[in-house]
C-alpha cells in the first residue's frame, strides 16, 4: 500500500533563533519512500543535517525574524501488515544483553526508574517473563491514564504521570518505557506517525504519535501503551531514551506556534 505522508508547522520568531528540527522519516524506513522527504522552508533558508547519537537524521537552521513555516511530505510503500506480535518472545537475563541496549535500561529526563522501581515490582514481579509482562505493563498504563490533549505538558515525567493518572501518547510510552526497565526490559521511546488505516470511522485529526519499542528475544518490538492494538501504516521519525532526545522542534530562543497539520492519508495503487 501508498501512504502519503508529511507535515507543516509554522511559526513567528520575534528575532533570528537557531532550530535543530527532526521530521524526516527515519533512515530505517528511508528506503520504502518513493521520493525524498526534504525539509522545506518558506521563506528559505540554509541547512545542515546529521546523525545524533541514536542515528536519527537532524536539520539544523536559523529561523528568521517573523513567519517560518517548515515541513516535509512524501509517499511511502507499506506492506499493509499489522505491526508484528510474537507472544513466545523471551525476555533476556541482563548479563546476556547486547551493550548496545543497556542505556535504554537506565532512568532517563522523563524515566525515574528510582521512584518507581518499588512499584513496578509490586506490580508486574509475578507476571510470566517476556512478552506476556511487556503486554501487562501496555495494558496497566492504557488503563491507569485518560487521554485528553488537554493533559499535555511538556515537562510531566513517568513519575507523575502515573501518581495523576492522565496525559497523552508521550505520557503513557514514559510510563511503559519506565516500568519496563524497572523490570531489567531494555526500551527505548519511539516517535513518528500512525495511519487510520484500517480503521473504522470517525477519524481524529492526525497528530504525531509516541510508542515505544522493547528488546526481546534478540530484537526491537513495538508495543503501544496509547491505544494498546497493532496498527497498519505506522512510520517512525526518531528514537531515543526518552522524549527529550526526540523533539520534533526544538528551538534556541522565544517563538510562537501558529500552525500545526499532519498527514497519512492512503493512496491508491
């Protein structure tokens, strides 16, 4: 299947502000694009890319005073499959895991895994190990926080969410994310979008979305604490620890937001 997807955000600056701005497609799904997903500003402006440190693809820019608006759109070919479920996946002992998962077992900005190892083990401790626990911790967090825009602030930790029972999609991977490391589960935040593929309507208006994705046996598997289901069309952006390596935008000076539109809208073949 087609996905048509992208993205435009506008802004007002009171002065030239240096941005970092991540919203290509990740370079994981790069191939699958069927043409490049450029970062384009209006008015134009000069930009630099590189690799961060998780290997996500960043834009670097100095926004000008008054109006910038940037965004990216392309098409991308999806197999239509539902994201992949194995429920024999193992969970691995902690001396057995790759190096390269032992930070996404640390507390991060928004993960105290201090404040909240005591009860995840309350919770979660008698649960079967593997995806079976992963599963309970997805199901215990949908159920123990209401969504609502209306919830989102932009510095609400695991911690928090979980003593306020309420957020959004960001919220309830933190929550995950945490309890899953308190729990010796490599996870790690993930973000980018998820289509309506698939599903009946009415249809929310698109938004980026956060999940998260979990190391078991010997790979990377998504879970989504937020609507707790497989979804068709989903298309990360970024990955990190935590929401604060991941901003879609993150800008080094004032502004104001005054436009915000996503987009994943099937195509025919």
């Amino acid at each position: 299947m087609r996905i048509r997807l992208g993205c435009e955000l506008s802004y007002d600056f009171p002065k030239p502000t240096p941005m970092i701005v991540m919203l290509n497609v990740h370079y994981s799904r790069v191939a699958s694009l069927e043409y490049p997903d450029h970062l384009i500003t209006n008015p134009p402006v000069p930009i630099q890319s590189y690799r961060d440190l998780f290997g996500n693809w960043c834009c670097r820019l100095v926004a000008p005073t008054g109006r910038l608006t940037l965004g990216t759109d392309s098409i991308i070919q999806d197999n239509g499959q539902i994201d992949p479920v194995c429920l024999e996946a193992i969970q691995h002992p902690v001396e057995e895991l790759p190096s390269e998962t032992l930070m996404f077992l640390l507390g991060s900005r928004y993960c105290e895994t201090d404040c909240l190892s005591e009860e995840a083990w309350r919770l979660f401790s008698s649960l079967p190990l593997g995806w079976p626990r992963v599963q309970a911790i997805c199901d215990f967090v949908h159920r123990h926080v209401v969504f609502g825009y209306e919830h989102s602030r932009a510095t609400r930790t695991a911690a928090e969410t979980y003593a306020e029972g309420r957020g959004v999609c960001r919220d309830y991977a933190h929550l995950a994310i945490a309890f899953c490391r308190c729990m010796n589960i490599p996870a790690r935040y993930c973000m980018g979008y998820i289509s309506d593929v698939g599903l009946p309507p009415p249809y929310a208006p698109n938004d980026f979305a956060a999940w998260i994705e979990v190391y078991l046996s010997g790979r990377w598997w998504v879970f989504d604490p937020r609507n707790n289901a497989p979804r068709i069309g989903r298309v990360m952006i970024a990955q990190g620890r935590d929401a604060a390596d991941v901003p879609l935008t993150h800008t080094f000076g004032p502004n104001m937001l005054l436009g915000f539109r996503v987009w994943t809208d099937e195509l025919a073949n």
